[in-house]
C-alpha cells in the first residue's frame, strides 16, 4: 500500500512507507472500521493522541520511528528530546535548507511530497480523485473566483517531514481564519470516499507577496494532527517560518492566480503523471511569470 514518490534530489523512485498502514485500511476500507471511523477523526481523539505522546515515556519510540522511516537526524538540532511530540516537531540546523534567494524563483514552503494541479474555468481541480472547488476549500466564494484558471500545489508533509512551513515571499498578511471540519488522513487512501482537504479543520491566509501577488496558503490538518500552530505576523520575508503542525502528517496548499507561476519540468512531468515530487523546504521548484 505504498506510495510512488519522485525523489528530486536523487533522480530515483521509492515507495513511501504508510505510517499506520494496517489501520488506516481497517478504518477507511472495512464496513466495521467506517462504523468507527467518525471516533478517529475527532479532534477529541487527536487531542487524547498528543496528550499520550507529550509524556516522557513516549520519548521511547523516538530511536525505532528514526530507523523505520530513515530520518536524516544530522539534518537537526543534536539534543535530547523530552517527548515524541517534541521530537515531532524538531527544528532543523541552521544553513540545512536554504532558501533562494533569486527574487523570482518560487520555492517549496515545506519539506514535503508535491503534487501541482491546474484550475480550471470552473474554479475546479482533480485533486487524489476528487474534484474540489476553490470555493470549497476557502468557503469564500468572493476570494474562490480570482483563483480561475490559476495554479494549485500540494504539499502533502508525511511523518518523515519536518513538520515546520515557511512563507514563500517577501509580503504582507492580509487575512486570515480558521474552517472547522474532521481530520482525516490526506494519504490517498481515504481519497476515493472523503474529501479530506474541504472536510478537515483547515487555517486559510490570504498573503500580498513582491512577487506572486495574491496568494493564497491554506493548511490543512490531518488524523491524529489537532493542532496548526502559526506565528501571529502581519509581515514577513521569503523563508520566515509560518508556523507547524503538531504531529502526524499533513498538508500545506497555495493557490496562485492564472498565468502567475511556471513550474520545473519534472515538477509539471511527475504531477501529469499522478506522482509527487519530493522536495525540501526553501529549494526552487519554479519561477514567478507575475
């Protein structure tokens, strides 16, 4: 039940390893798992989730989880970590991610597993096959509509990630607010029967950026993440950290306006095909056409 990722850096493909694999197909694929699946994706569960992992004995699990999912630990800050939550939301070493700083090229907010999909006349996409609407995921149909034809990208942080995200520019916060929903997992398994990124409680921010204009960042929790955790700025530089999610994976999304950005080509290649791109918070992935 992996999932096929393109790993930038190397040039190769892997199967992603599925955290919790065996349970999430009980829960999203069983008659009996679905009866309880509405437990799972509380925010009470979440909540009882991080207060087990924020205990000193679940420091244990840290060495294991490293192994499994082959964390590059040299990658962070060399300390000790009190909780598993705490290790969740390690930060990394200064000068690890870069951040161009070519004033038009478009860079990844987050270490993640990127997907770019296009919106069409009808302010729809196909997103991990659902077909969402700006609309849907900003519950705003005013701001949904300037977004037409525009470009949407996917960053989807599994539990291997840094689990911090960064501004992509240079800019100004003009709004922003939080959409109650469900936490479901943005793993394509749940895909084909939920809607999970207009379903799940969500953090939408419109930003006036130097070189993208308007765009907008969207950042959508995820099963057992029942916390997003943003820094409260009203400006902020290209490569400022945002903010982060406190454990589990998740999903940051920018919406850009029509004839904005350009995409890499392996970029654009992979996500035609159905297949994310790896990539690292701060690293190019396009270029501003604004």
């Amino acid at each position: 039940m992996g999932i096929t990722v393109f790993d930038r850096e190397n040039k190769t493909s892997y199967e992603e390893k599925q955290y919790g694999g065996k349970k999430l197909m009980f829960l999203y694929n069983t008659i009996p798992g679905r009866a309880v699946l509405r437990f799972f994706t509380s925010k009470a569960y979440s909540a009882r989730n991080a207060k087990a992992n924020s205990k000193k004995s679940s420091a244990k699990k840290i060495k294991s989880f490293v192994k499994r999912y082959q964390i590059h630990m040299s990658d962070f800050e060399d300390r000790e970590y009190d909780s598993f939550t705490d290790f969740f939301v390690r930060k990394t070493k200064d000068g690890q991610r870069p951040v161009s700083r070519n004033a038009k090229d478009l860079i990844s907010v987050a270490d993640s597993k990127l997907l770019a999909y296009t919106i069409d006349c009808d302010l729809k996409m196909k997103i991990k096959n659902s077909v969402y609407t700006a609309d849907e995921l900003l519950r705003d149909n005013g701001l949904a509509e300037a977004y037409k034809n525009g470009m949407c990208l996917v960053f989807r942080l599994s539990v291997d990630d840094c689990h911090r995200y960064m501004f992509l520019d240079d800019g100004e916060l003009l709004q922003t607010k939080g959409i109650e929903g469900v936490l479901h997992t943005v793993t394509p398994i749940a895909a084909k029967k939920y809607k999970a990124f207009s379903e799940n409680y969500r953090v939408c921010s419109l930003l006036l950026t130097e070189n993208f204009g308007e765009v907008v960042q969207i950042e959508v929790g995820a099963l057992l993440v029942g916390k997003i955790n943003n820094h409260p700025v009203k400006s902020f530089k290209r490569g400022d950290e945002k903010g982060w999610f406190e454990l589990g994976g998740s999903t940051v999304i920018l919406l850009f306006k029509e004839n904005c950005i350009r995409l890499d080509s392996d970029i654009t290649g992979y996500s035609n095909r159905g297949i994310e791109t790896r990539v690292k918070a701060g690293e190019k992935i396009g270029v501003s056409l604004c």
